[in-house]
C-alpha cells in the first residue's frame, strides 16, 4: 500500500510508510470483525 513519496523528505517519508502500516492493520481488523460478523 506504499505510495511513491519522493518529493517529501526521508522524515515524512518514514512517517508516511508508517501511518500506512497503521492503516492496514486497522483496516484488518475491521475485516476480521467483519468475518466474524
């Protein structure tokens, strides 16, 4: 789900990824409580 961000600075960029990962993981939740519903 990595976007290409290589106008931001290394800093953003780590920021970025990141808040990517959180998103996921939330959004994987969401569908396993989705499953289970």
């Amino acid at each position: 789900m990595a976007k290409p961000h290589r106008r931001l600075s290394p800093s953003v960029g780590a920021l970025a990824f990141a808040g990517d990962d959180a998103g996921v993981a939330i959004w994987k939740v969401i569908a396993a409580r989705l499953e289970i519903l």
